[in-house]
C-alpha cells in the first residue's frame, strides 16, 4: 500500500508534515488550496479513516499511524478554534 505524507501551513505560518497509509488524502485535499480549520481536520479525518480501513481490508488490522495522525491534526488545530477566519493551507504532497 503505497503511503504518502503532506505538508500544510498552520494560520500561524508554521509548518506540519502530515502521515497517511494511503493515496486517498489526495481526494480530500488539493494542493495549494486553504481549508477553513473544521473543514481541514474533517477532511483529514475522513481522509485517514478511509486509509485505516484500508490497512485494516489488506492486513487484517487498522492503522494506528492514521489514527494518530487525525488525532494529532486535530489537536494542532484546537490551538486555533476562536480565531477568526483560521486556515490551514496545503503545501504539497509527498510519495
């Protein structure tokens, strides 16, 4: 299963390299585009759900690398809930 990173940009300008287990971030995110904050961590979320089932459909078991993954999003991203016009913009992707 050919697993990828992506790297986003915080509303605070920091960077974050982002792990997935799976291709199938690329249909919940486009490179270069700014997500408001709940509208990223669901996508990552879901985007991450999916790759885990798809461990868990090919080896018998969920990823527990996305799950921390989403978990790990979605924490970074409380540090900005109640910032006006927060976004997460998406850098690229790396296979």
């Amino acid at each position: 299963m050919p697993e990828m990173r992506f790297v986003i940009e915080w509303p605070s300008g920091e960077q974050q390299v982002c792990y997935s287990p799976s291709l199938v971030v690329k249909e919940h995110l486009d490179v270069g585009e700014s997500y408001d904050l709940d509208d990223f961590v669901s996508r990552c979320r879901t985007a991450l759900d999916i790759a885990s089932e798809r461990v868990f459909k090919k080896y018998g078991f969920p990823c527990s690398l996305a799950r921390a993954e989403a978990a790990r999003i979605a924490s970074a991203a409380a540090r900005f809930h109640g910032r006006s016009g927060a976004k997460v913009r998406v850098l690229r992707f790396v296979e």
